[in-house]
C-alpha cells in the first residue's frame, strides 16, 4: 500500500479516523496499516473462488445500497467467524457514524489545528513585542524581578531628547535626554489605590554617585554632585535612569522599584493608537512656541498636538513648570480612562496598535524588559479604580539661595508627609468601604463630649518615630487642624512601640478631640497626669511610637491626609487654566 492511501477503509471518511484521546483531551489520527484503499488503486491479486451462491469467498450476496460504492460488510448468524487470506490479517467491521459526527471530528481536528496555528503565532508576535522594548541594566538600582504580590513603585521619566521623526524641531535640539518629567507611580500591595507623585524637574537636589554600565559592557561610577536641578540625573556625564532612581531615593526616602522611561514618540503614538484623548480648556489657546491651539472647552487631542498639550508652558497658569506639571497630571488622567475605556478594550485593531504603540515608545530595567512582565504590570495595575489614582506633586517652595526665581527646594513643612504616607503604602483617597469602617470604630471609642480643637492643650514628645516627627505633626494640627496650644517637647525618655497619649480625668474631653484627629485607639489613650506646659497651664502628653505613620497621617486608617497640597484623581475631567 502507497503511503498516500494509508489508513482508509472501505467506505470510511478520513474523519472517522480522528479519535478522542481521554489522557490528553485531543484528537488523534488513528491509521490502520493493513486497511484497504477506496477509489486508490493498490497492488493486484488473484480473485477469490466463487462460493455456491456465485458470490466470492469472504463476501456475501448482499445488493449495494443506492449511493454507495462497496456494500456493507454483514455477518450470518449461523455461519463460522470467516478466516482471513493467507498473507493478510482479517478486517475488524466498519461501525457506521452519523454524517453530523463525522462533521463535528472534522471540525475538531481542523479547530485544533487553529489553535496550535494561533498559539504559535501569538508567541511569535509576543517576540516581536518584545524586540521593540529597550532596556537598560542599572543594576541594584532596581529590583531583581517584578513581584504581582507586593506594593511597588514605578518611575516614569519623560526625556527631552529630540528623536525621532518630526521631533528635531522642539526645543533645545542637542538635548542628550534630560528627566524633563518625572511621576513616581505607587500602587498599593491591596490595588485599592495608587499615587502618582510628580517630581518637578527644577527642584534642587544632591545627585548621589551611580555606578553605570556602558555599551561595551564596561563600568563606570559618575560622579554625584551637589545643589543642582533634578533633571540633570539623566543624561548629562552618561548617567542613565539607574542614576535617576537613586536621586529620588535620596531625595525622598523612596526607593523606586523599576523605572519606563519614554520620549516625545510615546505621547504621538499611545494617542493615536487610541483615537485621541478628551482634554479641556478653560479659554482659548493659541501658543506660537508649542503651537497648540485649541478652543474654550473640550477637544480631542492626538499625535502633534497631544505632544504640545503636554509640553506647553505658555498657555497655563503663570506659565511655569509647576503649572504643566498640572496639565501633565490632568492630561494622564485622560489618558487612562481612554485607555481603559470599553471601546478600547473591546477593539482588537486598537489593542494591537496600542501593544504596537507602547512596546515602541518604551525604555524599562532589565528585570521588567519581557512583555510577559510588562503585561503583569498592567494587568495590576488595571485593578486599581481610577477614582482612587491620586495626582499630586512634591510640595516645594522658591528657592532661598535664588535672587532671580528659576529653581525650587522641598517644602519641609509638607513633604515628608507625603514621602512617609507612600513608605508605608497608606491611601491619598478614601476608600468607601474604608471610611466607613473607620466612622465606626471612631463612634465607638470617642463616646462622650468632646473639646473644641482650640482648647486642646498638647505637648508633643518623640518617642521611636522618624527624626523630625514632633516638629512635623506640630505643624500639622497647628496649621491644618487648629490646635494651636500645642508645642514640641522634644525626645521622650525612651522608645515606644505604640504611639500613647496621657491625659488627666478631668482632659478626657480634650483627649477624645485629639484621638479623633489623629485616629488614635483605645489602647493608645492612657488616664494619667497631666503636665505643665510654656505657658504654666495643664496640658497633655502626646509621645509619637514607631507605629507613627506621618504628620496627618491617621493611625487607624488606610488613608492619609494631604495637608496643603493639591490633589486630582484620576476619574474627574478638569479644565486646564
């Protein structure tokens, strides 16, 4: 028998011969080595000697059925099993199947062919996304993989190098590719929430030494230097983003996870590839150096134009970097709810172009340089609500050393709130199921009168908390909650693990008004004695404990307060003034 012909039996459809296997759940091709051909010609052999009735020997007299071309094989009852030819092994009967079995084998072979076709090509396209993502080794600046377990911190750097086409004409043309704008995405270890903290590029830093790592594999340590503006850690002297995330850590006490980094391209192409993004406008633009010009209101923003909404200066606010910054902020927000909005996600043309877009556009640490990674990320953190993303930026003020206003430095009333408050994964928004809970819990344990903020008489000790702590939450309930007889009595004798508050009998109203804006428990309030405070009056003792999470920050909560700085989410749409 030629090979083509393998495995057909008389009058049976090649689909019969797919047959299920239980072990593996698939179809498998089953050839019967020995079985006749139909329609084929095989080799000849000598006729089979007539029996009584003229029939053949091994065949019986049995009329063929009209629209067959063999008759089917049928057995006497009374007549002996038929032995085969000499030379050749007997035929096990054909069972006939139903033209809508042999339909449905068919369409499970040829589906299963699909499927290994599509799986294979879906790995070959996942290597071609791959192969557009750049990436660079910054050692143990970043972590060593991406964990889906954890909270983690994104740095997301927008460079100013003027790649690509189109892009040679902004600006300062021989940029080597400053972090011209900077967001460090926090997202919860719960995905309830996450902050994006915007890091302005004009804000005066120490650059730590980083050791970097050149095109032909060698080392290099750049040296770090003093009082200089952060967007000078990339770039200049061949530092990478492995020298930008250590600025922010030293700056900020945050250590960054994994950094992307894009360029001017990323902004065309991510809104193009979805249909542009809704902005708005509280007049009209109409800017000479970016060339944006758009009307009061709302437009739809992509490609060019999307690049100068994000880059103009001119058009907002006192038309300096701290006003973009809030553009920037307002823009991104858009951006995600585009993104994630349902005719994205369900249209494979813009998910492709999106993959296309984003894998292009990017520059990531080697540990997130796999698109299987990349995808990790994303699906985290589309777990996050977008009502519960909060936008805010360093707070800062005017440069003291400036005569000529151009540079900022951290505003230390306000900032290491914030910078405590993401440390300790703790919310900028309020969880509904959250507060709730924590009304509650507040109802319960502050039964009973409470005093006036005012009349709320407090000294402060530190006692296990982080350098600075009594000063900052001095400031705090002075400024943001008005209890302004309170004072900072410096360290306490020993450290606690607990933060505590030690009142007399006759302050327990003053005690409930304190615990209720600090969100202190049950345990933390200790029936006392009181002490003398600057003023010779009675007065409480407050001693902050390691439990201590930031100035504003409620100990019993999730949540945290922002105390003097702007904030935005990112499921409201604001017009840009």
């Amino acid at each position: 028998m030629d090979a083509q012909g393998r495995g057909r039996a008389d009058d049976v459809d090649p689909a019969d011969q797919w047959v299920l296997n239980p072990n593996t759940g698939e179809y498998e091709l089953r050839l019967s080595p020995s079985a006749p051909q139909s329609g084929i010609p095989g080799p000849r052999r000598a006729a089979p000697s007539p029996n009584r009735a003229g029939a053949p020997v091994g065949r019986t007299a049995t009329p063929v059925a009209p629209g067959r071309d063999v008759p089917p094989p049928r057995r006497r009852r009374s007549a002996p099993p038929e032995e085969p030819l000499p030379g050749r092994r007997g035929r096990r009967p054909v069972k006939q199947k139903s033209k809508a079995k042999k339909t449905l084998l068919w369409t499970g072979g040829t589906m299963a062919f699909v499927l290994v076709a599509g799986a294979t090509t879906g790995y070959f396209y996942l290597k071609h996304l791959e192969g557009n993502v750049g990436t660079t080794d910054v050692g143990d600046a970043a972590a060593s993989s991406f964990s889906k377990d954890e909270a983690f911190n994104i740095l997301i750097i927008g460079t100013d190098k003027r790649t690509g086409d189109g892009n040679e004409g902004y600006g300062d043309a021989g940029s080597v590719g400053h972090a011209d704008t900077n967001i460090l995405l926090h997202v919860a270890k719960d995905r309830t929430n996450a902050t994006a903290l915007s890091i302005p590029r004009d804000l005066i830093v120490d650059i730590p030494d980083c050791e970097t790592k050149q095109e032909d594999g060698s080392e290099t340590v750049v040296a770090g230097q003093e009082d200089v503006r952060f967007n000078r850690s990339l770039g200049e002297s061949g530092r990478d983003a492995g020298c930008t995330m250590r600025t922010v850590e030293a700056a900020t006490g945050i250590k960054p996870d994994h950094f992307v980094m894009a360029d001017f391209n990323a902004v065309k192409t991510l809104t193009t590839a979805v249909d542009g993004v809704e902005v708005c406008v509280e007049k009209a633009v109409d800017d000479e150096k970016s060339k944006l010009v758009l009307p009061a209101g709302k437009s739809k923003v992509e490609g060019e134009q999307a690049l100068a909404f994000v880059r103009t200066r001119h058009a907002f606010g006192n038309e300096g970097d701290l006003d973009r910054i809030k553009v920037q902020q307002q823009f991104l927000g858009s951006l995600m709810r585009k993104m994630t909005s349902g005719d994205t996600l369900t249209s494979p043309t813009k998910l492709l172009k999106l993959a296309e877009a984003a894998t292009n556009a990017l520059t990531v640490d080697k540990a997130i340089g796999k698109v299987g990674t990349l995808k990790d990320i994303a699906l985290e953190l589309k777990k996050v609500p977008t009502k519960n993303i909060s936008f805010m930026t360093i707070p800062v003020k005017d440069n003291p050393a400036e005569t000529v206003k151009a540079t900022v430095v951290v505003e230390e009333t306000q900032a290491p709130a914030i910078f405590d408050a993401i440390k300790n994964d703790v919310s900028f928004t309020e969880v509904k199921k959250q507060e709730k809970k924590e009304k509650a819990e507040v109802a319960a344990r502050l039964k009973g009168t409470k005093s006036a903020a005012s009349d709320v008489r407090v000294r402060i000790l530190n006692g296990g908390a982080a350098g600075g702590s009594a000063q900052q939450q001095l400031s705090y309930l002075q400024t943001e909650e008005g209890v302004t007889k309170s004072e900072n009595a410096g360290n306490a004798e020993a450290a606690l693990a607990k933060t505590t508050l030690e009142y007399a009998p006759d302050q327990a109203d003053q005690a409930r008004r304190l615990a209720d804006i600090m969100g202190l428990s049950g345990s933390a309030m200790k029936p006392g004695k009181s002490v003398t405070n600057a003023q010779g009056l009675p007065a409480m003792t407050l001693t902050l404990g390691k439990d201590f999470k930031g100035a504003g920050v409620k100990l019993n909560s999730s949540t945290a307060a922002a105390p003097g700085v702007d904030k935005s989410t990112a499921d409201k749409a604001q017009c840009a003034s």
